[in-house]
C-alpha cells in the first residue's frame, strides 16, 4: 500500500496499519515534516472533537498512538486529568499528531508524488516521485510499485473568485486564514482590519484580533455571506450526523439527493462554536463598560462583488448584501480571508488513471462504500480516498471523529480480513426508514505483491 500525502488522516492509516504484518507499506509526503493547520493554531483555540478523535482510540483504542499514550509518554496524564478537558487545544493536536509522525517507519517526507499511473503488464499501479532536498529543490527522481493506493491529499484554501488577484499580488495585505499566524504581527499594527468570512475560522482569527487592539480604536469589520453568526450545531443527536450510521444512509442516497442534503447541512460544519461566539461578545461588551461602543462593524449577509486596490497600501472592498439589495464600499488596511478549504481535485495527480476512472453526473470520481474509486474492471488494484468524498459520504468526509473508522474500513477492505472489528450500530438516530445496520464486509484476499522501490 502507498499512501499519498501525510495529514491526519494517512497518519491514522498508517498508524491502524502498523501492527498488521501482511501490509508493506510507505506514504509520501511533499512537506519536510509533519504539520496540521499552522497558521491556525492560535493560543487558546480547541479542535471542535472530542480527544477520543484521535488518530487511532474510535478503531483501536489499545493502540499506542493514542492520544493518552502520547500524554504518558510526556509525563502529562495527570495534570490532564485533572484539567478535565474534552477539547484540546489545536496546539496540542498538532503536537501529537507529530509525535506519530515522527514515531512510525515508513513515512517519507520531503517526497512529492507526481504521477499515479496503472502499468497492466505489471498488474501493478507505478507511482512517481521527486525526493526534494532541504529546500524544497529536487534532488533525485524514483518510482515505487504497489497494488494499492490511498489519497489522502487534503484540502487547499478557498479564495473568492474577486480577491484572487489580490491573494497573487506581492505586497499587497491581503491573506487567507491558513497563514494568518505569519501575518499577525501586521495585522494588529494595521490601521483597519476586515475579515471575511463568519465560520469558526473567522470567529477565531476576529477575537484573536480584537483582544490584540486598544480599546475604542479597534477599527475591525466582520463580515461574511452567512445570514447569521450561527451557532455549530453541537446538540448529541446532532452529531450523530458525523456516525458510520448517517454516512452508509448518506452513501445510499441518490446522487441528486445527496447534493440537496450537503447544501442544507452547512450549519453542521461551518457554524461558530458557542463558547467562541460567547467570548467575541464578552470581549465587546466588556469594552462598553466605561461608555461609548467599540469601534467594530460586525455584518452577515453580506458579499464581496469585487476588489481592487488603492494607491498601494489599501484595499477597497464593494459589497452586497442581498437581501437589502444595497450596495457599499469599504476601504480597508488589511484583508484577512476566512473563506475555508476545497477538496484538492484529484485530477492532477490521477490523471493518468482517467481513461479508467468512473463518474458521476457532475464528473466527480464515483466513489464505493468502501472508498475506493470505482475504476474500470481492467485495473485490479485498487485506489482508495480520504477527505475527497463529501459528495459519496457526507459531511462526516473532513470529520476528525471519522477518521481512525474510515481507516479502519480501507484495512479490512485491503487485507480481505476484519482486522479491526468495527461496530454495527453507532446512533442512536435511525436515519431513513431503511435501516442498514451493515458493516462492509472484507473482500476476498487479494494476492499480495511485494513493495519494489526502485530509484532512479
């Protein structure tokens, strides 16, 4: 097996897939090291799961990559019970997910996989790479053969359609959310700030932002299309949405159907959790307490049409709002896009595979329950995916509390063997007056072929 790309959840697989000893594996991974959201991890901000959603406790929990294990192996278990914390800090994820990575054999960083080709004399999927040096510099050229490949390429940031002129151009003060820690040092000397976007991101980068500036100058705008600043839903029947039980519900529906449900879900993923909205209106009233209201614009509904810049160290924003039907415009020092992830398309890297792969209506990968695509009958290998299914799984596809599951799946699908029993039931909510309880059975073995690793 070839795992392609080391974020959370390849790091879960090949975490699950360790102890297996029929598995050769190695994943691949462009990046020098291991890193989860960096310019993210604001002081304070928590991962929106519980720490059970590890990489590994939901399939395994006897695994040592759990995160209670890595706590013992810090001398850290108690001071952690006694916090009483379900929710760790973003921080403290990334730094456990780093430990696993630096743990585990067989990952290779600093490796960027550039082809996924499917050779038939070989029976074999061959694998392309460029090994980079400490800079990022290629340095040498290899192929690795497998029967198997799992994606776990991520996400990248979204950036509206108006604003990417401005995202491209060199200077000038316009970021995404994703590098915002490398930027924050300007953006709290900034005259004016806006952000854009009203999901958890935002929220966090705007508080982080307005505890960082002086009371009654801190000329910050929060705006976003969103009708509301809206709570997550985070009710317990609610995030049985994010259970094995609504994703085999979901990956039955029909494809029409499907879509309908992801659109009407969003306040299940891209709400503000409750405690942040709490705290952004402390953090406001708290600064009216001597009279006067802080100098902060805070407005849902709201669009960027277009963008462009004045002279050269201000942007100006023209907004929408539609349900108004107004129009204004907005000049502001600073820009930061809160405008969340896409699922990197899976094109560039398969393109090889494309005369076998299988669509949909919409030209998106056909993906089985199992993971895989649903290749052509020729190729019998297989390719599975993580977090590039939204459209076959649900909203459970980005899910931290999903992950060490669906790794589990792949494994068993992969070695023709419940090498991790998984439960039947996981909700309490029926969804849909089918129920289908079914775990997906293991294929027939297949047989295994040696990982050849020839540089050249």
């Amino acid at each position: 097996m070839v795992g392609i790309g080391i974020g959370p959840f390849n790091l879960s697989l090949a975490a699950l897939a360790h102890p297996l000893g029929e598995l050769d594996t190695a994943f691949y991974e462009q990046r020098p090291a291991f890193g989860w959201h960096s310019g993210l991890l604001i002081e304070g901000a928590t991962i929106q799961v519980p720490f059970l959603a590890d990489l590994v406790s939901l399939a395994d929990p006897t695994s040592p990559w759990t995160f209670l294990n890595y706590l013992r192996s810090r001398e850290r278990l108690f001071p952690f019970y006694f916090a009483e914390r379900l929710h760790i800090q973003r921080a403290e994820y990334d730094a456990y997910c780093r430990w696993v990575s630096e743990s585990l054999p067989g990952l290779h960083f600093g490796h960027q996989v550039d082809a996924v080709r499917w050779n038939p004399e070989r029976d074999l999927f061959e694998v392309d790479f460029t090994q980079l040096d400490a800079d990022g510099e290629a340095e040498a050229l290899g192929r690795t053969y497998t029967r198997n490949v799992v994606l776990g390429i991520g996400t990248e940031p979204y950036v509206p359609d108006p604003l990417k002129p401005l995202v491209e151009a060199p200077g000038v003060p316009v970021v995404h959310a994703a590098d915002y820690l490398d930027h924050r040092a300007d953006l709290l000397t900034a005259e004016h700030v806006t952000v854009v976007g009203i999901g958890q991101t935002g929220a966090e980068i705007f508080l982080d932002l307005l505890r960082g500036r002086p009371a009654g100058r801190e000329k910050l705008h929060w705006l976003g299309r969103t009708e509301a600043f809206a709570p997550m839903e985070y009710s317990k029947l609610g995030l049985e949405h994010f259970t094995p039980d609504h994703t085999r519900y979901f990956h039955a529906l029909p494809e029409s159907a499907r879509d309908r449900l992801v659109a009407g879900q969003w306040q299940l993923h891209q709400g503000i959790d409750a405690a942040t909205i709490a705290a952004i209106h402390d953090e406001l009233y708290r600064r009216t307490l001597h009279g006067g209201w802080p100098d902060a614009v805070l407005t849902p509904g709201v669009r960027v049409r277009t963008a462009g810049r004045v002279a050269t160290t201000k942007v100006e924003l023209h907004l929408e709002h539609d349900r108004q039907d107004s129009r204004s415009r907005l000049t502001t020092d600073a820009v930061v896009l809160a405008t969340g992830y896409r699922e990197r398309p899976l094109d560039r890297i398969l393109a090889g595979l494309d005369p076998y792969m299988r669509r949909d209506s919409q030209e998106r990968p056909r993906i089985d329950e199992d993971y895989r695509l649903v290749l052509d009958p020729s190729v019998t290998g297989t390719v599975y995916v993580q977090n590039a299914e939204t459209h076959t799984h649900g909203v459970g596809a980005p899910d931290l509390g999903l992950a060490a599951w669906r790794s589990a799946i792949i494994l068993n699908s992969l070695t023709g063997r419940e090498a991790y029993a998984l439960p039947r039931r996981t909700a309490f909510t029926t969804f849909g007056l089918t129920q289908r309880q079914h775990v997906p059975a293991p294929r027939e073995a297949p047989a295994l072929t040696p990982l050849v690793d020839d540089r050249r």
